[in-house]
C-alpha cells in the first residue's frame, strides 16, 4: 500500500534523526522535520518508478508489434516472388495466395497492437493520477508532521 509505505517511512526517517539528535546531544526539531520528508520523498520515488518500470513491457509491445508484423510481410512477399520468379509463367493466382498469406503477419501485429495502445494510455493516466494522489498525500503529510513536530 503506497500511503502506508510514505507514512512508514517519514515517520522512521523522523524518529532515527530524533535518536541520533538525542545521542549526540543536539535534538533539532528542523532536522527530524527534514529527515521525514527526505524519508517520504525516497517512498515517493520508490513507488513511483514501481508504477513507470511497469509500463515499459506494455510500451515495448504497442512499438515493437506493428514492426514484427511488417517485417513478416516484407519476408512472405520477398519468398512469393521468389517463388514466382521460378516459374516460367508467372500469373496472378500463383503470386497472389503468397501475399495473402504475407499480409496475415501485418493484421497479426496490429491485432497486438491496437489493443495494446489503448491499455498503455488507460495505465498510464491511471499511473499519473495515483502518483499525483501521492504526491498531494506526501505534501499533506509532510504539512502534518511539519504542525505536530512544533
């Protein structure tokens, strides 16, 4: 649960500085104040690159499937017309089954794609919401620490 995770966080990162203050004789309110936010800001960035790396499988699959698919055309058209090139009357119907069957690999990468596209674009707004959501949770929690610590 992230909120827990930034809450957990400030909150150790304060109470280690409050003992290390204590220890060395020199108990600062500032620097328990700024310890829990760099504690929440490490929270904060932990989380938020848990929510990008996981969009870098979905992102690979919406660039890279529309190329596997060419690719695969490029090379069925390039073995139909060496098949054809074999033959000694080369028509139509005998070129034809060949492309066809090239062009399946194009609608094989759209297929993937497309779907792939709008999922990437609905986890991605969804990411930059909750990492807002974070943030907004983070600043509100620093303010409160900031209030209770004074």
């Amino acid at each position: 649960i992230p909120y827990a995770d930034l809450f957990a966080d400030a909150v150790e990162s304060y109470w280690r500085a409050a003992a290390i203050g204590k220890e060395k004789g020199q108990d600062n309110a500032r620097a328990r104040l700024e310890h829990a936010e760099n504690g929440i800001q490490r929270a904060l960035a932990r989380q938020t690159l848990r929510y990008e790396s996981s969009m870098i499988f979905l992102a690979s699959i919406v660039s890279g499937a529309p190329f596997l698919g060419l690719l695969g055309t490029v090379w069925g058209v390039l073995v139909a017309f060496g098949a054809v090139g074999v033959q000694q009357a080369p028509t139509i119907q005998t070129l034809a089954p060949g492309i066809s069957a090239a062009l399946l690999t194009t609608i094989a990468g759209l297929v993937v794609a497309i779907p792939s596209v709008f999922g990437y674009n609905y986890l991605l707004a969804r990411a930059r919401m909750l990492i807002t959501e974070m943030e907004n949770f983070a600043s509100s929690l620093a303010d409160r620490i900031e209030l209770e610590s004074n």
